[in-house]
C-alpha cells in the first residue's frame, strides 16, 4: 500500500529560496545541495541538513527543520572593501529571516519560529574561498 506524503523539505527549501530571490533579485545566485558551478564569485548554497521529531500526536507532529545557508565570496583575501561587502550581505540575509519568522509554505501550511541559530565567518584555504555559515531552522506542524 503506498502512503500519502508531502516533501515538507522541498516546501522549506522553496519558501528559502523565493524569499532570498525576491530579496537579491538576481545579483546573488542561489543553489541547492553541495554543487556550486566553477566561475561563480559569491552566491548563496542551501543544503538540507535535518529534522527533529518535537512533538507527536495521534492526529499531527511538529518538527524542527534545519537548513544550512552559505554565503561563498570567491576570494580568500579579504580587504577591508570586500570584508565591508560580505558584512554587509550577511546582516541583509540575518534581517530578511528576522523578518520572515513565519513563512507560508506552498502546500498552504506554516513554517514558523524561523530563525538563524548561528552566523560563522571564515576562510576556507583548501577552496580559495571565504565561507559564511548560516544555521537556519523552523518549526513545521503537519496534520494528519
């Protein structure tokens, strides 16, 4: 018998990338998974990380989605101008989930308690490039 299902990471992923899109409008491209093409001199990366079962009931489960958002600045040396760029970038993206702490997702249910836990900036010398990690996460209550 197959079941009935919803890619509830497929609706997260999109509502993230549609608010991120509408924000940059272009001047900052967005992928999703691990694969970023060569060439590329920043763009954003979301990679699913996981979930969290918070609470189960006969009737709906709430859980706590995790995604990884990261900034790449195809360059390792950094001036102060480029340094000022990706800050500048960073406190946009922490501002545009501030303000989107309840999203609705394209199968009309909310993601809600949208949030980035953590912001880590650094330098990736294996890569050539400078990496900021963003922990974003929401909550997501399914009804069955």
């Amino acid at each position: 018998m197959a079941v009935t299902f919803t890619n509830n990471f497929k609706n997260i992923l999109d509502k993230l990338e549609s608010l991120l899109e509408s924000e940059f409008k272009g001047s900052l491209p967005i992928y999703k998974g691990n694969s970023v093409p060569n060439g590329v001199n920043q763009a954003l990366q979301l990679i699913p990380v996981g979930s969290t079962l918070l609470d189960y009931m006969t009737n709906s489960e709430t859980r706590e989605f995790s995604v990884s958002i990261k900034f790449l600045f195809n360059e390792i040396n950094i001036n102060e101008k480029a340094l000022d760029h990706i800050l500048r970038q960073v406190s946009r993206i922490e501002a545009l989930v501030h303000d989107n702490m309840i999203v609705t997702l394209s199968d009309s249910t909310k993601a809600s308690d949208c949030r980035l836990e953590s912001t880590q900036l650094n330098a990736d010398e294996e890569l050539g490039i400078y990496i900021v990690n963003f922990d974003y996460k929401c909550l997501h209550t399914i009804t069955f």
